[in-house]
C-alpha cells in the first residue's frame, strides 16, 4: 500500500485542483511544483528518495532511476506516454504500473477536429494578418464537410476523431497496424494502404505513438507523397514529422498547410518553421483541458491502486 506518493510532473503539482484530488487519497503527497523543468534521472531520484511510490507523466524511469529508488514499488501514469518508461526494468524490479491508454482521447481529438477546419480555412495567415495590420481581403479556403479525411492509426484518439467527423459527411481513410473491421464497418472508413493514405488525403491527421517504427516516419520523401492541398495535422508525438523537411515543404509551397501540437523538442527551437504563416501551432495543448486533467489524475491513482507488473511485449506499439 502506499502512503507517500511522489509526483514529478510540475503540471500536476502546480494546480490546485489537481493537487486536492491526490491529497484527498494520499495526504502526505509530496508534489514537485516546477512546471517548466521537466527533471533529469538524478533530480527524479533525489525527489522520490523518501517516497513509497509515485505519479509521474512524461519523466524518465529507467534502470538507474529504479536502482535507486528501492522503495517505490507502485508508479501511476499521468497521460498516455511510455517513451520515457523502460518496461523492462520495471518488471526487473518488480515494479508495478499503473496506465490507462486513451484517458485524454477526446480532447486531443477535439484538438485535431480544430486544426482541420483551422487549416482548411486558413485561419493561421489570416488572423497573423490582421494581427500586423495587414487588412487582408477575403481567402477562399474549403469546407470540411465532404473532404476526405486521412487517420494514421485509429486507436483510442483515432476513433474519437470518428466519431466527431460524423456529422461533415466526410470520406474517412484509415491505415493502422491493426485492424477495426466492425469499427470500421460501422463508421464507413474505409482501410487503406501507407501510400493510399498519403495520396489520397485532403486532411491527414496523426494518430500513432513515438516509437522506434515511426521515429522521423514523415521525412522528406514522405512529405513529398502528400498532395500540395494536404492538410497535415499532428496531434500525436513529435519526432514522427521530420520539422526540417516539414519547413522546406510549407516554404516552396508543396504543402498547403500544417497544425502541429508537438514537437521533436519541446519548448521548440525552430523559429523559422514556427513563423510560417501556413504553420499553425499549439504548445502540446492536446490534453490540456480541465475535464482531460481531471481524468488523468484519476487514471494516475488508480494506477497506484491497482498497477500490475507489465509484459513489455505487450506494449510493443509504445516502443
């Protein structure tokens, strides 16, 4: 059982709201307030030394953190990332896991639905127009309803997006590694293949961890399958879309429009991509919504509850 919860992640300890829902459970949680330091391996360890175990979101666990640390026994997730877990060592050390896959799904999917219309309909140039008192007259952009939409992976988020597209009449392509054939049957999509999607998508939106199969998956050359009117939505992970060759697309003209919430490095760095006007860009908002944190928190601590020893061969896809 435990009694002293760590929790790393500053987002988390420096809302009140947030803070009360662990206190109400564990009273003697420790939190780390810093919102804008993510901790390296030895500040996790000094951190976590006098707890029993911990929620961390995002923060690194591995051999040395877990070698140190003998007394955390539970880890809840706070989020949906295990790219920063080694699973393996956690069963090494008998640790036990708490995550919950897709307890944010529905607002980055509203995140996604947002950036489609946003790209569709130039909202990025435009209000960076009127912001420097440009005047600009009337842009003819497209309506969402009708286009054909795109899903690289149609997970837990994938098919939230779904079911929020429902109502544009939209043709939906999708492509994942697994198959959703009564998901699919049901909403209309049709399964297609890594090309089709790319070729075929005025909107392509994605839905697939940071893993070893889809590092830099989105380089040059895969950008340059996309047709020029392609919408290019990443709610995902960063790293998965080559940003150099991302820039050098929106720069020649060869793609109409990108909307990323995450970056291969966060804070990002890249003011040239980040000043495109085409570019429209959040701060990895996707699940920053009150009713999504609130919902993270809870899966975190039942997490601490009820984790298990995890076969990391079971999270193949998060690797």
């Amino acid at each position: 059982m435990v009694e002293r919860p760590g929790v790393t992640n500053g987002a988390i300890g420096s809302v009140p709201y947030m803070r009360d829902l662990i206190l109400a459970e564990y009273p003697r949680a420790k939190f780390n307030e810093d919102i804008r330091h993510r901790m390296n391996a030895a500040e996790v360890i000094d951190f976590l030394r006098d707890c029993d175990g911990a929620i961390m979101g995002g923060d690194v666990v591995n051999e040395e953190v877990l070698a140190a640390l003998p007394n955390i026994r539970r880890i809840g997730i706070f989020g949906v990332g295990l790219n920063t877990v080694d699973l393996a060592a956690c069963r090494r050390h008998g640790v036990r896991l708490g995550f919950t896959p897709g307890v944010n799904r529905l607002a980055v999917a509203e995140l996604a639905l947002c950036f489609m219309i946003a790209g569709l309909r130039w909202v990025a140039p435009l209000s960076l127009a009127m912001r420097n008192g440009e005047r600009p007259r009337t842009r003819v952009g497209r309506s969402l309803t009708g286009r054909t939409i795109g899903l690289h992976g149609c997970g837990h988020i994938g098919k939230e997006v779904v079911r929020l597209l429902q109502p544009f009449g939209c043709t939906i392509l999708a492509h994942d590694i697994r198959d959703y054939p009564d998901f699919y049957r049901s909403h209309g999509i049709t399964p297609v293949s890594f090309d089709d999607l790319l070729t075929r998508s005025e909107v392509l939106s994605l839905h697939i961890p940071r893993s070893r199969a889809t590092e830099g998956l989105y380089d040059a050359a895969t950008l340059a399958r996309l047709r020029p009117d392609c919408v290019l939505v990443n709610t995902c992970r960063g790293g998965i879309v080559d940003e150099d060759a991302l820039l050098a697309r929106l720069e020649s003209g060869a793609l109409v429009a990108a909307c990323l919430d995450v970056f291969a490095q966060e804070p990002p760095d890249n003011d040239r991509l980040l000043r495109h006007p085409n570019l429209l860009s959040t701060p990895h908002a996707g699940a920053s919504t009150r009713e999504a944190r609130i919902a993270m928190v809870q899966a975190a601590l039942d997490g601490l509850r009820h984790g298990t020893l995890v076969d990391p061969a079971a999270f193949t896809d998060y690797l």
